[in-house]
C-alpha cells in the first residue's frame, strides 16, 4: 500500500512538474506579453498630432522584441523604428493583495502598495511626457501617445514571438514611438574587438556631449545604467531608455551639476574597469575636461 502510494505520489509530482515546466517557458517565450497587461482607461485629452511620418510607420506591423520595467518593445517591420507600450499590469496591486484587506493590517499594506504603484506610474508618464516637449533630440523619440484620443483611423498591428496577430485601437493605448538605436555596449564591444580606439574615442565624447546637454536643461536621468540604456544612432550617443527623466532645479549649482555628472557616468567607469580598461585612460581625460566647462 504504501509503496503504491509512493508510486502515485511521485507520478503526480512529475506531472505537476512538467505542466509548471511547460507553463513556465510558455511564459518566458512570450516575454508576459498579454493584451489584458496593456489595457487601461485613459483619461480624454486633445494632444498634438503626429506627423504624416509617424502615421506612416504606424501602418506597419510591429513584432515583440522585449520586454523592459515599464514597457513591452516591438520593433517596426523596417526595423528603424521601435514601439513601446505601457506594461500598465506593473503598475497594478497583486491580485492577492485583494483578500488581506479585510483586515486593518492587511488594507493598510495594500493601501501602501498602491500608493506606491501609483506614484510610479505618475513619474514614469510624467517623464514620457517630459522626453516628447523638453528633449527629443537626445533620445530620437518621434510621437508620445498617453492619452484616449480619436486621432488614429487605422489599427495597431502587434505582433508576439510565435508570430500572432493583434489587433488594437491605437487610440485607446499609451505609446512611445522612437527610432531605433544600436546598443551601446554592442558598439564598445565591437570597438575594442577591432583594436578601434578612434570611435571608441569620438563615441565617449558623444556621452558626455549628450550628458552635458542633459543636465544644461536641468533634467537628470535617474536611471544609472548608462550603458544597458543608451545607444547609437548617427554616430551619436542618445537615452533609448525615456521612463527615468525628472526636472531638478539644483543643476543650476555647481557643485550638484558636477555631482550627477559623477552620477551618470559612475556605471560606465565600472563597466569600462571590467569590459574594456583600454578606454578608461581617454574616459577619465574627457571626464575632467567636463567638471572644468561645469565650474
């Protein structure tokens, strides 16, 4: 008896092991990309109209590349453009969360929990919105689509990784649309497998360029992951990552300005020390050279 019980057991388990296994790649092919994550009400509001361009490349199908903190990112047919779309699910409460408010304990941690999903919400559309009007030219996004609008006539084609269709009213979805960038630490790497020191050179002078153009606007990026988040396009360096953007009047102030410059070039010092210490000589210069203009 026992030992068929075991058997049972253990039959049970495997099985149960293998559907979670099943489920689980399932779930990670797909990236977590759901309709139902992206949906939300959005508030009405007449916003600028995009261009003629930007309605054309909106024409064309866009396929799932992946998946960041705050967005889902399709790549555009002539893969020039990339659309990210609002994971407005990251913003929302648990659904467990919804059985421990009985409780004063309980609705006090859910009330905590939404306070806080909802105030990154705020900041994460505040600098999508911050990016379309203060700094387009350093992160090269073309339209910021936040609002329920009736500008759209034709429908959003998506596409996910097993090549299924999507279709969507792109009036009733938030978007960012922005040209595509080539990584910047696939370009360093490429460098430096190429002994490249001359692009390496002009592309480091690019960041700070960039970085300098930045915070002259009094805006700071809080995102410090420089290297993960930026990119090349043009031979110039831009923010591909436009979720982290917040005004900060104290840039006006030497000491802070050189202080977020530190800030903003602190991770790529680190990855340099670890990926490709032969830049960090001409990093260091150009760094330097960049707290004198700030003083």
């Amino acid at each position: 008896m026992i030992a068929f019980i075991f058997t049972r057991f253990l039959k049970l388990s495997l099985i149960f092991l293998f559907v979670g296994f099943v489920f689980f790649g399932w779930y990670k092919l797909l990236g977590g990309f759901r309709v139902d994550k992206i949906e939300s009400p959005l508030q009405k509001k007449e916003i600028e109209k995009p261009s003629d361009e930007v309605q054309e490349v909106l024409k064309q199908k866009f396929h799932y590349i992946d998946k960041g903190c705050q967005a889902y990112v399709f790549e555009s047919e002539d893969q020039n453009y990339v659309l990210k779309i609002v994971r407005f699910s990251r913003y929302k409460v648990p659904f467990w969360m919804h059985f421990i408010k009985w409780t004063k304990k309980g609705a006090q941690k859910r009330n905590r929990r939404e306070s806080l999903k909802n105030r990154l919400l705020n900041m994460s559309l505040s600098s999508y919105q911050l990016t379309f009007k203060k700094i387009k030219d350093l992160t090269y996004v073309e339209y910021v689509h936040l609002f329920e609008t009736n500008i759209f006539s034709n429908r959003l084609i998506l596409k996910d990784f097993f090549q299924r269709e999507y279709s969507l009213d792109p009036n009733k979805v938030a978007f960012i649309l922005q040209k595509k960038a080539l990584p910047l630490e696939k370009y360093l790497l490429q460098c430096k497998k190429e002994n490249d020191m001359g692009k390496t050179k002009k592309i480091l002078e690019s960041f700070f360029t960039t970085t300098r153009s930045l915070l002259n606007r009094k805006i700071l990026n809080k995102d410090y992951n420089c290297i993960k988040n930026t990119g090349i396009i043009d031979g110039k360096i831009i923010y591909m990552d436009v979720g982290s953007f917040v005004k900060n009047k104290n840039l006006e102030n030497t000491e802070r300005y050189n202080h977020f410059l530190r800030y903003s070039s602190k991770y790529f010092r680190k990855w340099g020390n670890k990926n490709y210490p032969e830049m960090l000589p001409y990093f260091e210069e150009i760094y330097q050279s960049n707290l004198k203009k700030a003083l």
